[in-house]
C-alpha cells in the first residue's frame, strides 16, 4: 500500500485530479479487502470529492459503492444504503450491467 499512497502523493503534486481519484479508490479497495474498514471509508469519502470535481459519474458510482460497503462493514447501515443507493441511481443510466448486478447484490447485505 505505500507505493499506492506515493502515486497519491505524485498525483496531487501534479494537480492530476483523475490520478488521485483512481489512487485514493484503489487505496480504498485495498484497506477493505485487508479489514481496515475506517481507512476504506475515508478513501471514498475523498474518492466521491475527487469525482465531484472532474465531474465523473461512473467514477462516483464507484466511490459510493465504497463507501457504502466501508460504511456497511463499520455497522452504519443508514448511511450505507443511502449511499449504496445512490451508487446504483448512477449506474443504471450507464449500461454497465456487471457493476449494477455487483452493486445490487452488495446492497442486500446491508
């Protein structure tokens, strides 16, 4: 994870906003998959900031996707399916069918 957090660093110092957001989800990703859960919701957290900022709706479906299944696995539910909703809300006008179908099934589990 450290090279992850350096291409971060990297990015910011070069004011490439879409790099950061890729680093800061792929980071977020990671800190789940190895059960740091309060890590994973600040990383999309920033990711849903960062893709605000480029204006990026697939790439805010996934940082709410993220953030949902943090926020799902830290026992704040409410604040999951808002956000997990949210995530599918801008999927669907999308046509991305595997991530809606992945998005929808981590959904129940909340």
């Amino acid at each position: 994870m450290e090279k992850s957090w350096r291409a971060q660093a990297l990015f910011k110092a070069m004011n490439n906003v879409r790099g950061q957001l890729i680093s800061v989800l792929n980071l977020g990703m990671t800190a789940f998959f190895v059960g740091n859960f309060a890590e994973a919701k600040a990383a999309g957290e920033c990711g849903l900031t960062l893709a605000h900022a480029i204006n990026s709706p697939v790439m805010e479906a996934n940082a709410l996707a993220n953030l949902g299944a943090a926020e799902r696995e830290l026992g704040e539910l409410p604040q999951a399916i808002e956000h997990r909703q949210a995530g599918l809300a801008l999927r669907r006008p999308l046509g991305q069918p595997a991530d809606l179908g992945t998005d929808l099934y981590d959904l129940t589990l909340a």
